[in-house]
C-alpha cells in the first residue's frame, strides 16, 4: 500500500502521540497524550499512515533571537518512523512536506534537537549551538569570586514559578543569539512534572532571586541520590546567575551538582577556586535550517559593514540553490541573486546554517573540508561579517 503522508485532525492526536512515544521505545499514558495535546498544533502536526500512523513529526511555531533581533522559526519536535517502516523514505517526504509549510507561512528559519547527529545534515541542518554538561562535586564547587547582585534567594511554589519562567525567559532571550521563543504552553509543558518526567528524581524546587521586587533569576532542580540536577537555571545577567549556582552548590547533604545545558562560555568556571574539578562535557544542541536562504541572511544584522557572495548548494529544498550576494552591516542587509561569476564561497546550505548565527567560523569549516574559498580573502570577510560577541545557546531540552 501507498503510505500516505498528511496533516491530522484533531480526533487522531492521541493516536499519533501513542505512535511516536512507541517509536522511542515507551508507552504513552493518557496523562501523557493529554499534556501533548496541550502545546500541539494540530495543523502544523504531520504523520505517515499505512492503515495506522507509522511516524510523526510536528512543527511549533516560534521564532528566535538572531543578530540584530529575531526571526519566524519553525521548531521540528516529535520525529519517529516505526521500527516496521524504516527505510521507506517516510521520514524524508514528512520532512518535506514541513519545510515546504513552512515556506508558505513565511518562516526562514527552521530548528530542531537531534537525538542522533546522523540524520539531519541531508535535510539541510547544521549544528548551530553548542552545550556544556556540568559535574561538580560540592566539596570542591567553592567560589573563589563570590557574586553580589543585590538581592535574595527564596523559594516559589510550582504555581509561582510555572508564572514566573515565561516572564523572565522573555526578558532575557534578547540578549542571547540562538534563544527560541517560547510560548507559555511550552512551559507549562516544561514545568508539569508529572512522575515519568522524573526519571527516578524528585519532583521540581523552584528557587528564584529576588532584585528590585521582581524575580531577577529562576532554578527548577530535581535531587536524586544526593545529588542535585539543576535543570533550568536563567538569570538576569551573570551574577544573578553566580548567585543561582552559589544557593545550587550549598544545599545540605548533597554530595554532586550537576547542570545541563549550559552555554560553552558561561564565565561561571572562571569564578570556581579549583576549576579542574568542574566536569565538562559538551555535544551539539540545536541544528538550524535556513528554510528561506535570501530571507535568512536579510533577517539578522552584521559585525561590521561588509559584501560576499555564496554558491549555496541545497539538495532537498531546490527553490534554495544558488548564488546570493549579500551586502551587510550593524544596520541591515540587502541580499541579491547573483551569477556563477561572482562566487566567493561555495558550500552546502548546512553548513551556511552551522555558521549563521556565529557558532563556528567560516574558516573553521573550510579547514574541515566543508567550505571552499574561490576568492582569496573571502573566508576572513565571511568571518568578521558573521562574528558574534557571546556563543549562540539556547534552553530547549
């Protein structure tokens, strides 16, 4: 039979819900499906059937912070194909089928958090951010710089905080390149702590930093085993966040701190007197899609003022392939279709999405192989126009 690939409606939610929970190797609950269904756009929300739903995708819509302001994103969560229907190209039309809605909705950029690094490079996404994983043990997590930003730790009920999160999230997501936009059914999603959330763990603290009466910083943390996860953890600026990790570091009892998720250059190990106990490891995080590669470059600002070509190569999204000319500066680009004359840097759209938001230089890529310079001293001006002062993150988990 023919496997067709199409939107759901709303009555067949719980069953594309079971499929994809399925497809991870778990059973779906009805508390489960019913939380899923809180945040889900039914029409933005794909499947594959062949008689019952044999995989999944659905698509968020946000945006996200890029140089200079933001952009329409469209953020890919829920990708499976059952075990059965492997390597029948289910995944590949479902992916398409998104991207091309994405194209009509207007949105440049699409986004996603890979479970396996090997899928999406042929669907055009490169690794955009980067993020640290933290083991400390407290015996050793003292301060050698002690953070003062004025005010105080105290703790919030789930109610409070489930309040509090989106508020300070969008305050802060400005300043911080690579930040989605999320959108208070998110974090009521993110912040349910219903007990298959856990993993063994306990349910959510909520501690917030009070400054100039209002929350100035947020940490939801978990203990497990004497041992503290901190799993969300956002302040106002840096020593806001110091005083987050000082209150983490102190709790009585513990024995190890652990954080997830952090950016690459969080200045918080600059600040530890014995920095070699703090465990680091870090794995790619979001991978990035220019959706629309003329509106994608239009969209974000430049370091300073500068012209480059690109030959942008892209197999999956044809309307994408070809040359742009971009002319950018601090105050806003121009970007024109160009001739194979004119070519300074030739490369795959992935890796024009790896480097977009200024996670990796396009001179680091051209020594992986990646990207070609066909004009000498191009890959220093591609490097200067797309820096950026902090690493792009992001919090989705």
């Amino acid at each position: 039979m023919d496997i067709e690939i199409r939107t759901i409606s709303a009555d067949e939610f719980g069953r594309w819900e079971a499929a994809g929970t399925r497809a991870f190797g778990a059973h779906a609950t009805d508390e489960a499906i019913e939380l899923a269904r809180s945040f889900a756009e039914i029409d933005r929300t794909f499947a594959g059937f062949d008689g019952g739903i044999v995989g999944t995708t659905t698509t968020r819509t946000s945006a996200i912070t890029i140089p200079g302001g933001w952009a329409k994103l469209g953020f890919v969560d829920g990708v499976t194909v059952l075990p059965t229907h492997r390597r029948r190209g289910i995944m590949t039309r479902m992916m398409g089928a998104q991207l091309c809605q994405m194209r009509e909705r207007g949105e440049p950029l699409a986004a996603l958090s890979a479970s396996e690094s090997l899928i999406y490079e042929r669907f055009g996404f490169g690794i955009a951010t980067w993020a640290d994983s933290w083991k400390i043990p407290r015996v050793h997590a003292a301060l050698e710089i002690a953070p003062d930003a004025g005010g105080r730790a105290e703790f919030v009920s789930d109610c409070e905080a489930r309040a509090e999160w989106p508020n300070l999230h969008a305050r802060v997501r400005g300043d911080r390149v690579g930040m989605v936009h999320y959108d208070s059914a998110y974090w009521g999603a993110a912040l349910w702590d219903a007990e298959y959330q856990r993993r063994g763990a306990s349910g959510f603290f909520h501690v917030a930093y009070r400054r100039g009466g209002r929350v100035a910083g947020l940490v939801s943390y978990r203990i497990r085993e004497r041992t503290v996860l901190a799993v969300f953890l956002l302040g106002e600026d840096a020593e806001v966040e110091a005083e987050l990790w000082r209150y983490c570091f102190g709790i009585d009892l513990m024995s190890e701190i652990h954080g997830f998720n952090q950016p690459t250059d969080d200045p918080l190990p600059w600040r530890l007197k014995d920095p070699r106990r703090l465990e680091r490891s870090k794995s790619d995080h979001m991978w990035l899609r220019l959706v629309d590669v003329r509106a994608a470059l239009e969209a974000r600002r430049y370091a300073e003022r500068g012209d480059i070509s690109f030959r942008v190569h892209d197999r999956f999204c044809a309307w994408n392939d070809g040359v742009y000319m971009l002319e950018g500066g601090p105050f806003g680009a121009v970007c024109k279709p160009g001739g194979m004359n004119s070519v300074d840097i030739e490369l795959g759209v992935s890796d024009l999405a790896a480097a977009y938001l200024g996670g990796v230089s396009f001179s680091t890529l051209a020594r992986a192989g990646r990207v070609k310079e066909l004009t000498t001293g191009a890959l220093d001006v591609a490097d200067r126009l797309f820096r950026t002062e902090r690493q792009p993150w992001s919090m989705e988990l």
